[in-house]
C-alpha cells in the first residue's frame, strides 16, 4: 500500500510530486499542504489539521468535492504533519502488510517543523513501513534495523 502525505512545506518539482500521487491508495493533505494538491489539479481522500493555514480557495475546493475532513484544535501538542502521519497510520492498521508512506512538502523553510517531521518518521519506521520524505528534488529515507547503509567516499584513500 502506498500512502501519500501533502504538508504545506516546500514542492520543487511537480512532476516528481505528481508521479507519487498518481500510484497512490490514500492521499492525505495536512493543511496549507491543500494549495499543493489544488495546484495539481488532485484531490485528497482526507483532509486533517487544525486549518489554521489552508487558504479559503483550497478549503472551497476541497469542500466541493466532500473530501472528508479531520478537524483538530489550534492548540494542540502534535504538529499538523503529526497528525497526518498518524492518520495514515490509523488508516492502515495492518502491521503484516507493506506499508510505503510519501511525504511530500516535508521539506522548507521552517526548520523546526522540518526537524520534527523527520523525527517523527525516524520514530514510526518499521522494517515493513518505509517513510520518504521530499520536495520532490531532495528526499530523506528512514532506514530500520537489518538494513545496509553504504556511503561513497570521494576519497579513495579515506575509510569509515
């Protein structure tokens, strides 16, 4: 199953974007993540947040088709991204079934979200739940015990 996530960080290349949103069994919009899919031209199954930033065209757009809406209150202790992410989770309950998750937007200009986000993904990986996060140039995998990481040197004569 692959589940996308649309949070309102930066999108760099839509096509990339588009390309994960097109193979998706759920896609999930997290707020001001919304103008992201109303560029696109595709709709969420769910909408969740406390839609403190979605503007009111892509709110209008999305209640014109009765996407399903998760609202939560402005003052809460999880981030939006938080929130979808759980979601998703909720959504696909299974833990035997392969599970890729996609968030995108996951990158931009606000570090400290950026930060919890990839935390966030780090803390709900499992070896049959992969996560990637990306603005659709940059990606970020989580990796979980039993995997192979190996990194090139540029140096020949360097060893890690």
């Amino acid at each position: 199953m692959l589940t996308v996530i649309v949070l309102s960080g930066d999108i760099r290349e839509d096509q990339v974007c588009r390309a994960w949103l097109q193979q998706a069994d759920d896609i999930i919009c997290a707020d001001g993540g919304a103008r992201h899919l109303r560029r696109l031209r595709i709709w969420p199954h769910l909408l969740v947040g406390d839609l403190d930033s979605i503007d009111a065209t892509s709110q209008a757009w999305l209640r014109s088709q009765a996407v399903a809406i998760e609202r939560h209150p402005v003052r809460k202790d999880e981030t939006d991204a938080e929130l979808a992410m759980l979601a998703a989770l909720r959504r696909n309950p299974q833990p035997d079934d392969h599970h890729s998750l996609v968030v995108l937007g996951a990158l931009g200009s606000r570090p400290d979200h950026v930060l919890a986000t990839q935390m966030l993904a780090v803390r709900l990986a499992r070896p049959n739940r992969a996560w990637l996060l990306s603005d659709g140039v940059s990606s970020l995998y989580t990796l979980t015990g039993g995997q192979v990481l190996e990194l090139a040197c540029p140096k020949p004569d360097r060893r890690g």
